[in-house]
C-alpha cells in the first residue's frame, strides 16, 4: 500500500468500554500503545476483542492492562497466544507517574475506553484516569441524558 492511500485509512475502533462512560466520571484521557504477539493483532484484525472488564495499573514503573479478552487466533494452531494475559502499554514514564499517583493519591482508576488500529495500522488503547460514580450519579446521569434527549426532539418540533 503506498503512503497516501495508508495516511487516508480512518482508525478502526476493535473494542469499545461503553460501559465506562456509565460507571465512571471520565477525566484526562491518553493514547497508548500495546506489546502484543502476532497472533493477538491478528484475532484484533479480526474485531472480536473486548475491554469491558479491564482495568490499567502501574506496577514496577510500568503501565499494565489487565482482563482484556482478546480471542485465539483460528489459524495459529499451537502458536496461539493467552486470551486474558496481562499486556503491557507503552506509556512515556511522566504519565505512568502522573496515573499512578492519581490511583494512590485521589483513589481514581485507569480505565481502558477502546483499542484501535491508528492511522498507521499500530494498535492502540485510549486509556482515561476515571473516577467511580455512585448508583445515585448513575440515576442522575440517566435522567440528565433523557432530558437533554427530550428538549433536542421538542426544538426539532418546534423549530
């Protein structure tokens, strides 16, 4: 493929976390980068990942996520690869610090919100410092969506 026609592809989103945005109050979000095997990029090709259950924490000065499911790879036979193994994201080291003192210092968690292929064809994790909502946030935030949901049709009907 030659480099206009690879520099025009749009980033092809493998998993989505839509669950995040309900349960935690997003803050500053990154992008970074992922270590996997050939086998993982492949069964990512594929589209079948999810993030739903993960998580990302600092250990040894190192960012780690944790709990993605990302299936075997049909075609490795016994090449494949483990499906829940703990990947390592590649961070700079200022915001690996800057997350790990969020965790201990505010009690936030860092939550895995997508993986995705840039536009260089690399995969990536958008990652985000999130702070836990409680179940009366979470009511609030429903209502808050409805409503704003209900005054966008009542001007469209209106205007």
């Amino acid at each position: 493929m030659s480099e206009k026609k690879k520099k025009n592809l749009p980033r092809k989103v493998v998993a989505d976390n839509r669950r995040a945005r309900f349960d935690y109050d997003i803050g500053e979000t990154f992008e970074a980068g992922i270590a996997l095997t050939g086998t993982e990029v492949k069964s990512l090709r594929n589209g079948k990942a999810t993030v739903a259950e993960s998580y990302a924490a600092a250990k040894a000065g190192e960012m780690w996520l944790y709990n993605a499911f990302i299936p075997e790879y049909l075609e490795a036979n016994r090449f494949n690869h483990e499906t829940r193994r703990p990947r390592k994201l590649l961070l700079h080291k200022r915001q690996i610090s800057r997350l790990a003192h969020a965790v201990e210092r505010d009690g936030m968690t860092v939550v895995p919100l997508k993986i995705y292929f840039n536009e260089q064809g690399r995969a990536k994790v958008e990652i985000a410092l999130a702070k836990g909502r409680k179940t009366h946030d979470k009511r609030e935030a429903v209502k808050e969506r409805d409503w704003s949901r209900d005054k966008a049709r009542l001007m469209r009907e209106k205007g």
